[in-house]
C-alpha cells in the first residue's frame, strides 16, 4: 500500500486555490449547527472554496441528503415551495411512498438531471434511508440515464442495526454504482463493526487488539465485496484509500478530540471532498481538501474565509518540516 507523500499535495492545494476564481456550479449545504451564521444575506454566497453556495431544499433534508453540488445554476424556487407531510406514525419502509407525487418526482428530477455530486446522510441514524434511498434511486436517478455523478455514503455505526437491514444497505450503496462512482466512508471503529457484522461475528465478542496490517486486511476485504468506486476509512491519525485503481495512506494533521467529533466534522469534510470532485481533483487532494476544511471549520467559531483556510495549509506544510512535529505525522 502506497504510503502519499502529504508535502507536494498541500503544496499543489495551496497553489490552486490562492489562484482559484469563482465557479458557476453551486454547492447546496444544511446548516452548520457547530458555527455562527454567516454575515451575509438569505440565497447564494460564494464560499471560501470559490463556489456558489445556497442552503439545501428542505425536501433534500427530508431524504437523508446532506448536500450536493450543481454543475451550472438551477431554478429552486419551485423546489423550494414542495412540501410532504408524513404522518406522525410512519413506517420507515414505506417512506417513499409520501414523495411519489408527479410534481416532486419531476423537480427532482430536473435538479439531479444538473447534478455531480451527491453527500447523504449517516445510513444507520437516519430513520427509513433505506427505502428512501432506493426510491429516489429507481424513481428519480435512473430515468436521467446519467453514469456521472459522484456519490458519497456514510454507513454510521451498523451494530445498531439488524445484520439483514446491514445487508441491503450494502447491496444498496453498490447499486448506486451503475450511475456513477462511489465512495464509501467509515471511521475506524465503524468498518471494524461492519466487518464483524458482516462476518458474522458476534458484537459482544471483543476481538483481540489489532495490527495495523490486521485492520487492513479486513478493511480490504469489504472493499472486495462491494462494486463501488472507493473505499474510504479513516482514523484519526490517517485516512486509507482502496480502489481498483490505487490504494494508498494519506497522513492526517492532528485536531482538537472535540474537532474530531463535531456535530458537523462529517459535513465539513464533505463540503472540501465534494468541491474537489468537482474540481476533477484526483482522490488523494480529495481528501486532503476535505481535511483542511473540516480541520479549519472544526477550529474556528466563524465560518472561515479563504485565507483561513490557506493559512490552515500553511500551517500544515509549516508542521511538516519542523523535527519536534514530524513524528505527527509519521
């Protein structure tokens, strides 16, 4: 496995956004609960990455989105105004059922049709994902006969849940991959308990301690069970990248345990994964430009600027070189 040299990625990051110019996509994003709000007016706003951003529809909230990118400007006034009404009893395998009204389905559909990437919700916290991701999958993604887009799944802690539900999660995500690429991301812990869900092993067995060759090969070995595009799982000194093309460890920059476990950690680093897509960035500066926004969000009070976020890099960088800090990052 591929050891990234972290240096020449920061570097090349650090490079392309001080020479960044603003970008006609858009990024819709939920609300940042860990931040204050932003000092600026209702609708779009450029971000600190240069893209245009706006809040997410209230129905992407409603189906487990998290948050998505447009490839060029859409009208959402109409799908702003959609509203489902579910009743206070529902049952979560027929979630979908609520939103398979013509003119939903239609204003999805036109907002997917101008749509790269797709960031959703952790799967096991959010209540009927399956069913409602299945449905939006059949009935709103699959008539668009795109094979382009970018999806991004969380599974969340699977012990949660029961091993078939865990199953057809699985089975799901993978179907995502005949109308795009897809990376699957999990924390340490969490594929180590996907593992033994999938294995079969008992969750109240405590397995013995772990090498680090010990958890790559049963990372490897979900990798090889599933048909998607990437692999993400992370730690919180590296992230370990499995795809069909590379496999590779990227270093992280140590942060604050409280940055790590932030209300908002996941959809920070998706807001920097999902805009290097964007961006046809290769996965390696993906990932790092997830890191950097996640780490820099994760430290301030304040939404950050651009050059919070280049300063962020240079610190980074600045950590790299210094002997009493390498160690980090070893």
């Amino acid at each position: 496995m591929e050891i990234k040299n972290t240096g020449p990625v920061l570097a090349s990051l650090l490079q392309m956004m001080q020479n960044s110019t603003v970008s006609e996509n858009i990024y819709l994003n939920g609300p940042d609960n860990d931040m204050e709000p932003a000092p600026s007016s209702p609708g779009l706003r450029v971000n600190a990455l240069g893209v245009n951003e706006a809040p997410l529809p209230a129905i992407l909230t409603l189906l487990g989105i998290r948050s998505i990118t447009l490839n060029a400007g859409h009208d959402f006034s109409s799908l702003e105004k959609l509203t489902v009404t579910l009743p206070p009893a529902e049952v979560e395998q027929y979630l979908w059922t609520f939103f398979k009204d013509p003119t939903v389905i239609n204003e999805l559909r036109s907002l997917f049709s101008n749509c790269r990437t797709i960031a959703f919700d952790d799967w096991a916290d959010f209540s009927g994902a399956s069913n409602l991701w299945d449905g939006l999958l059949t009935d709103v993604i699959e008539p668009l006969s795109k094979t382009d887009m970018e999806f991004i799944f969380y599974l969340g802690d699977p012990i949660s849940k029961l091993s078939f539900q865990v199953d057809e999660a699985i089975e799901l995500i993978c179907n995502f991959s005949s109308y795009g690429q897809v990376t699957f991301a999990l924390d340490e812990s969490e594929a180590l308990r996907l593992w033994m869900v999938l294995n079969g092993v008992n969750p109240e067995v405590s397995l013995p301690a772990q090498t680090p060759a010990d958890l790559k090969k049963k990372f490897f070995s979900i990798f090889r069970i599933m048909n998607i595009a990437r692999l993400l799982i992370y730690s919180a000194n590296d992230a370990i990248l499995f795809s069909k093309d590379e496999q590779f460890i990227l270093t992280r920059k140590k942060v604050e345990h409280h940055i790590e476990i932030g209300l908002n950690a996941r959809q920070n680093f998706i807001m920097g994964f999902s805009i290097g897509l964007l961006k046809q960035l290769d996965v390696a500066h993906c990932i790092a430009l997830g890191l950097i926004v996640f780490g820099s969000y994760g430290e301030m009070k304040t939404i950050p600027t651009q050059a919070d976020l280049l300063a962020y890099i240079q610190k980074w960088i600045e950590d790299l070189q210094k002997p009493e800090t390498m160690y980090l990052y070893q």
